[in-house]
C-alpha cells in the first residue's frame, strides 16, 4: 500500500506550475469567453479565482493567453483526439490525424494534455482506450482526459456492465486519470443520494490502479439544479477531498446563453457573480491546503451521525483502525483519512455535513494523539484544534477542515 497514487500524480503537479498547486479546472471550452479568450486579463482573474487549469482550448491564442497567466489548457480541435467514431476505431487514421498535433504542442509547458471525451457510454470505450494507447505513445508526458458518466445516470449508459465494472474499465486502461461529474443541489431543495457511493467507487479504482480522480462539480445553475453557493459548492469540493480526490473541475465557470442557464461565476456580460466570489473562496482554500494535499494517500473514509436530511446514502461508519473511535456531541460528519506519502504523518479532511449550522467537532479518538492541529485557510500554519480558547474546532456548514494529527 505504499506510494500509492504517487508517481501519476507527480506528473500531474509537473504539469501544472513550478509553485505547487492543485489541479482546480474550469470545466469548458474557452471560446465560450468570446472576445476575451484572448485576453491574457481573463486568465489572470480565473488564477485569481484559484484556477490552475483554464480548461479546453483550441487555437494558439487561446493558449498563449492562459500559459501568460500561469495556467495550463487541455488541447482540443474537436477533430484529431475527440469527436470520432469511437465504436468503429481506424487507429491507424487516427495516428496520422494525431501526430502533427503532438509534435507541435509536444514542447509547450501550457498544454497539459488533450481533451479526449466526455461522459462515454460502454459502447464507447473500446475505441476511446485505443486513443488513449496512441497518445500515451506519441504523445509523453501529455495527459489524455476523459470524464465519466456517475452512478445517478440512466443505466443503459453504461449497461451491460455494472457501474462499478464501467468504471474499472477506464481506471484499468492507458488513460493516466479519470474522474466524474455529480451535480447534487436541487432547486427544489432535494438533495441526490448517490454522491459518496460514487466517490467511493473511484476511490477504490483509484487505489487498485495507482491512478488519481477528479470530481467535477456543480458551478451554475442549469435544469433543475441550485444555485451554487458558498454551503453546496463547499460541501461537494469538500466530500471529494475527503474521498481522496486529486483534482476538482467546475461546471462551468463560463455563462451560457441558454435561457436555463444562470448564475455562473460570471454574468452575461463577463462580470463576476456571488458565485465567482464564493467559488474562490473554495478554490483558493483548496490551494493553500496544495502542498499537503498533493501527498496525502487516502486510507479510508466513514461517517456519523444520522445522513439525514443531507442524504440518505447509506455510508459505512470507522472500522476497528479508524483514528477516530466516535464523535462526542451532535451532528453529521464525513472523515478522511491520510497518511502523507513522503514523512508518515497522518491527516485528516472532515466535512461538516449538517448544511445549516455551524456545529463543534469533537472526536473520540482510539489512540489519544501527543497533538491535533487544524491547517490555517489562508496561511501555510497550523493552530491547535480545540474549543477554547479559539473555537478552532467548529466546522462552519458543508465545510472542511485539514488536521494534522501528532503521535508524538
């Protein structure tokens, strides 16, 4: 079990910049910015956002533009990598629609990797793993990106396997990561049930394959989905973190003209939303947290308290290794568990999952820790995790924390 997720995550962070960053992507494609796709401005206030990662882009402008700014693109033309006959593959055609495009982007620090598809149906993934295979080989070093359909789709997506072995698929071919896009909030207020159970299924995939996910999350409102804000936004980001994911993608971070389709970080009129303030927030915590995170190995995951009225997934409990034995007082939490790759000290993400009101988190611990510490959100410091005399151990509603926790 040790170095698990270490080397191909390692490529990750190579690929974003030389400070140490988390992979946070703004889900889309940058022509949607119209007339400020090339502008080097807008990169810099999606950085300021807390992006490192602009997302998929298509001309060199666009390109140019984001690597000025200090982020990193997918590549996509809607041609050579994406949008093929997956289900009637002509590699070698495809070899030859690929290779100009690797040897022109094959030095460029922007270019992170290529866009190959999204949300891909079984049928879909013979040919698919057959592109990754060529990009693999011809284009090293270079990240091949699919995202996958969750749990909660129709099951003729992914029929006639299950989801779980839909899943391994993927985990199990040349693609370098995966990940997965659950948008949870409702406007009606209802809440979907199946957001952990998928998270738990990547994160397994992700440890038998020695690959990372990423979790892509609700960023406008669209359909029948809520509008996002600082609790529902937190809360998603927050539970895949604690699930052990090691990339997080915004869906969407550009408006849409659709008539459906509102509070997105930014307007209509490319002016920042609450959502935008919101979203950074999250984004920008996250990256504080980056050169931890970026080396953790997730060990295991459980919950207490009642699910309800979050959800009412069932979720497992601690084991009988857990660090944490219960939780004094009220309320529901969700816990990670960590061990950093690099020096053995243990971490933890806990989420608090009452969506309402802040609540005190008080382990019990199985092993009585020399010291817990709670990592500072806007500093590279710790602060010690009690009541008195700081509060530092009440967990605002839907949000994080990142303990260090000391066997002295």
């Amino acid at each position: 079990m040790k170095r698990i997720l270490l080397p191909l995550f390692l490529l990750l962070s190579l690929c974003l910049l030389a400070e140490e960053t988390f992979p946070i992507m703004a889900w889309g494609w940058l022509g949607g910015a119209r007339s400020r796709q090339d502008d080097v401005s807008f990169y810099e206030e999606m950085k300021e956002c807390g992006f490192s990662i602009a997302g998929f882009a298509s001309t060199d402008g666009q390109i140019q533009a984001a690597g000025a700014a200090g982020l990193k693109v997918f590549y996509t033309d809607g041609n050579a990598m994406s949008n093929r006959d997956w289900r009637n593959p002509d590699v070698e055609q495809w070899r030859k629609d690929i290779l100009p495009v690797v040897e022109k982007y094959r030095d460029n620090p922007t270019v992170m990797g290529y866009y190959v598809k999204d949300e891909p149906e079984t049928a879909d993934l013979p040919g698919l793993f057959q592109m990754a295979t060529l990009l693999k080989e011809l284009a090293p070093g270079k990240l091949a990106y699919v995202n996958l359909f969750s749990n909660s789709t129709q099951p003729y997506h992914y029929e006639p396997l299950t989801y779980e072995e839909y899943t391994e698929r993927v985990f199990a071919s040349d693609f370098p990561f995966s990940g997965f896009d659950q948008y949870n909030f409702y406007a009606s207020g209802y809440i979907r049930t199946t957001m952990h159970s998928c998270m738990e299924i990547h994160r397994q995939a992700a440890l038998r394959h020695n690959k990372p996910w990423w979790y892509c999350v609700l960023g406008i409102q669209h359909r029948y989905y809520a509008t996002p804000n600082l609790v529902n936004m937190a809360y998603q980001a927050f539970s895949g973190l604690a699930y052990g994911a090691r990339g997080i993608s915004w869906f969407t971070y550009l408006p849409s003209d659709r008539p459906g389709w509102h509070n997105a970080p930014l307007d209509p009129f490319m002016n920042r939303t609450q959502v935008w303030y919101d979203m950074r927030l999250v984004n920008r915590t996250i990256q504080n947290y980056a050169h931890v995170l970026n080396h953790l190995r997730s060990d295991r995951v459980y919950h207490f308290g009642s699910t309800k009225p979050e959800t009412d997934e069932r979720v497992p409990g601690p084991d009988s290794e857990s660090l944490i034995q219960t939780m004094g007082g009220t309320g529901n939490w969700l816990v990670g568990e960590f061990t950093h790759e690099e020096d053995g000290s243990r971490w933890l993400i806990i989420v608090n999952k009452n969506l309402q009101e802040p609540v005190e988190c008080k382990p019990v611990w199985r092993k009585q820790p020399s010291r817990v510490r709670v990592h500072s959100q806007g500093g590279k410091w710790e602060i010690d995790f009690n009541r008195k005399p700081a509060d530092s151990n009440i967990i605002q509603p839907g949000w994080g924390v990142l303990l260090h926790v000391y066997f002295d």
